[in-house]
C-alpha cells in the first residue's frame, strides 16, 4: 500500500489568511504549508497531505471547505508518493 500526497489551494475571506492557515495546521496538521501571493495583493494558502491510497481526498477537501473564513478549496496536485 502506498501513500498519496495531495496538494491543495484554499482561498480565503479576505484578510483572514493567517487566522485560517492557522486554524487548518491546529485542526489538520498538514505536511506543509505556506500563504503565497497570486496578484495584486490577492493572497491564497497551500497546503500539502499525504494519506494511505486506501483513503479519498475528497474527505480532506470537505474539512479544508468546513473551517471558517474559507471560501474556496482547489485540488492543484494528487500523486502516489
């Protein structure tokens, strides 16, 4: 069985970045993360998790979609690792 890394971009209210960074790490501890400006001071977070092949990453999405002050989810990257 191998694992799956799945890279995604959440957008944020505006302004509630960091607090939302914040909250995803505290409740879901991802592997990585950063916020990452897109243009003219639009900012987004990306946020990377690997899980078991076994598991969806639709379940990660719909917690990522449940914190609040987030907005919107986009799958960027899904591979086995």
């Amino acid at each position: 069985m191998g694992e799956v890394a799945v890279l995604f971009r959440v957008y944020a209210e505006e302004g509630k970045e960091e607090a939302v960074l914040e909250e995803i790490t505290k409740q879901m501890g991802p592997k990585g993360s950063q916020l990452e400006e897109i243009a003219f001071g639009i900012k987004a977070i990306k946020v990377l998790f690997v899980h078991p092949d076994t598991e969806g990453s639709s379940a990660i999405e719909d917690k990522l979609r449940r914190i609040p002050g987030v907005k919107e989810v986009e799958t960027l990257e899904e591979s086995l690792t």
